[in-house]
C-alpha cells in the first residue's frame, strides 16, 4: 500500500518552514526530515519515517505557494546566509549564485528542494 505525505504548499513561507511541514507531514507534529539540504536527500533516500518497502507519494499541494514563498528571493537570503560561511574557495561560485538570484535568475530554492526529491526519493513527487 502506498503512503501519501502531504505538503500543504501555503504552509511553506520560506525554507525554514519547509523543514517544519516536511518533518510534520512524514513524522508527525515536531518531527524530523532534514533541517538542511543534504541532511532531506539523506532522510528522502534513507527511510527516517518513509515506508520499509519505499513506496510512498509526496503530495505538494498549493505548489504555486510555495513556488512564489521559495522564490528568487528566499533563494538569495539563504545563499546571502551560506556566503558567510563558505570557504573561501567556494565565495565565487557561491556570489555568482547570489547575484543571479537577486536579478531574479537561476534555480530556486524550490527547484533545490523538488531535484532532491525527484533524485533521491525512491517514490513519487506530485504537484498539485
């Protein structure tokens, strides 16, 4: 049987919300699926919640919401926030993302979040 976890999309206000949703809809209230990028495609491709047999849906429902709460704009105050703790090899590759997402270029954070979950997640994504 498959499980469904929904992502009430006008829930998500920006990537620290996300995390909440994503944590309550897989875990219940006050749960864990990741509290940054790399620790969601571990979550997503190690179980932490999701079925044993791997077969779920995440339902993303008012994904325009989020799309528009996860926009050009959060994408830049988190990479504003990464800047400040990137090594400094990393700075311009990491500006050059900054500066693309302050002139409303380049991928979002919601286009992070829906590659991680379409590469990583053994089930389904669907957008609603």
């Amino acid at each position: 049987m498959t499980v469904t976890y929904v992502i009430p999309g006008a829930e998500v206000t920006g990537l620290e919300r996300f995390w909440q949703v994503i944590g309550e809809a897989v875990n219940g209230p006050d749960g864990y699926f990741g509290r940054n990028l790399d620790a969601f495609a571990d979550c997503l491709g190690g179980g932490f919640g999701t079925p044993e047999d791997r077969d779920f849906v995440i339902e993303w429902r008012d994904h325009e919401l989020s799309r528009r709460a996860l926009g050009h704009q959060e994408t830049a105050r988190q990479l504003r926030a990464r800047l400040a703790r990137v090594p400094e090899a990393n700075r311009a590759s990491v500006q050059g993302r900054l500066d693309d997402a302050e002139a409303g270029r380049g991928p979002t954070v919601f286009d992070w979040l829906t590659e991680i979950i379409d590469e990583r997640a053994p089930g389904t994504l669907r957008l609603l």
